[in-house]
C-alpha cells in the first residue's frame, strides 16, 4: 500500500505538471460551465415555468453534477493520450506499482476539479443560489461531487486505454456531452414522457445533482411520490452509484494498464 501511495504521489505530481503547462485547458474547463450557467440562467431561466431566480437555484447543483460528470472526457482524454505516446511504454519499465498510474492520474484529476468548482459557486452566489444548510450541508455536497468525479474518471480512464487512438478517445468523450441532458441537472424530470423520465431518474448524474440539492437546501430536492429510487433517496443513490463505478472500473483500468492498451495489442 505504501508503495502504491509513494509512486501515485509521483504520478499526481507529473500530472499537475503537465496541467501548470496547458493553462488554456484549464482556463477552458473552468469558463465553460460559468458560460453555461449566464445562458441557462438567465436566457432559459425567464422562458421556465419555474421562476428565475428559483430556476438558478435549481441550476447551480446540476451544473456541479454535470462538471463532476466530466470525469468521463477527462480521464478518457488522458489516459488515451499517454497510451498513444509511448508514456505508459515507459512507465511500465519502471519498478512501480501497476495501480499507481491510473490511481495519480485520477487523483490528479480530483484535486484540478476541486479548484475549478471554486468560481462557478462563485458565480453561482453572485446569481442568487445560497447554500441553506450551512457548513455542513456544504461540506456534504462537495464530497458527493468529488467521489463521483473520482469514479467518473475511473471510468474514462478505463476507457481512454481501450480506445484505439486519441482521436477516437476525443470523439467518444465529446459524445458524453449528452449524459447530462439525459438526467435532472438542468430541468426537473417530473415533466418528461414516461420512458425518458424513467432513464433520467436512473442516470447517475441524476441522483448526485439532487443530492446536491438536498444537502444544500435548493429548489427541487423533493421527488414525486412515483419516483424510481435513486431520486426518492439522492444522497444513498449517488454515494451507491459512485461505489460501484469505483467498484467496477478501478480494477478494470488498472488491469488493463498492466496488461498494455489497445496501442500495445495492434503493435
């Protein structure tokens, strides 16, 4: 365990290094959720039977959901482009624990969302969204989130070694986009047709926005009586939905990293 600790140390430092290098990725995954946040807010916001300023308290936590989902084009991104550059070639030669890289990679991952939520609550303060729970409702919801970003770039990290190139990897990241629009982070699922409200209540970015919601004391934290489980019970669904990505996909990455990825198996 120490040695996985020591060289996923080493990784997350690499990585952190390679982030400090490529300011404009990082400047761009923190304005694009703000930039959604004005549009959404306040262009849809007026056109909502919800009223605005409510609508913006409703927003706010699913834009939080729909960042932490982003987890899945990150870490696929990340993880195709190093198999795809002979870096995972060199780190395999190293006496190193198989698990450290993909545990620093994410891990890495984990501490730049941390820092990005900072200003879209910001901004999100400055447009009327309150957390009424206080400290503890905050503190609450920011673990909800980070534990499903750290599952969610599991995911794609498992993917990204899969994949057989990083242009694919970035197609199929960037068709994530939609998984957000499938779920409750920007409008409530009470008014969909009945199948589609039925996905949308068992996407899992469903149920970590809600969470949100409920431990942040927001507008559309209560489910109607009908609801599938995991929005009847947001908080136990996102934390459940989160252990089992991490339960699944963990080993399924660090596998695959030790075994090579779809560059090492076409050579």
């Amino acid at each position: 365990m120490s040695t996985l600790l020591s060289d996923g140390g080493a990784v997350l430092t690499r990585q952190l290094h390679k982030a400090r290098h490529a300011p404009a990725l990082l400047v761009l995954t923190q304005t694009m959720p703000i930039t959604m946040l004005l549009f959404f807010g306040y262009v849809f916001g007026s056109a909502l039977a919800m009223p605005g300023a409510e609508y913006r308290e409703f927003l706010v936590p699913g834009l939080l959901a729909a960042t932490a989902a982003n987890g899945l084009m990150t870490g696929m991104f990340t993880a195709a482009q190093d198999a795809h550059r002979g870096v995972m070639d060199r780190f395999r030669t190293l006496p190193m624990s198989r698990g450290a890289v993909p545990l620093g990679q994410t891990a890495a991952d984990l501490l730049t969302t941390a820092v990005s939520m900072v200003p879209l609550m910001l901004v999100g303060l400055a447009m009327g969204w309150r957390i009424e729970n206080g400290l503890p409702g905050a503190l609450g919801a920011l673990g909800v989130l980070l534990l499903f970003r750290f599952a969610t770039a599991w995911v794609g990290t498992y993917l990204g070694l899969l994949s057989s190139s990083e242009e694919a990897a970035g197609q199929l990241g960037s068709a994530t986009f939609i998984l957000p629009m499938l779920s409750s982070a920007y409008l409530p699922t009470a008014g969909l047709p009945g199948w589609l409200r039925t996905v949308a209540e068992w996407n899992p970015i469903s149920a970590v926005a809600t969470a949100v919601r409920t431990l942040c004391g927001n507008a559309g934290a209560r489910a109607g009586a009908d609801a599938a489980w995991p929005a009847a019970h947001p908080v136990a669904g996102a934390l459940l939905w989160s252990a089992l990505l991490l339960a699944v996909f963990a080993p399924l990455a660090t596998g695959r990293f030790a075994r090579g990825g779809a560059r090492e198996r076409s050579s």
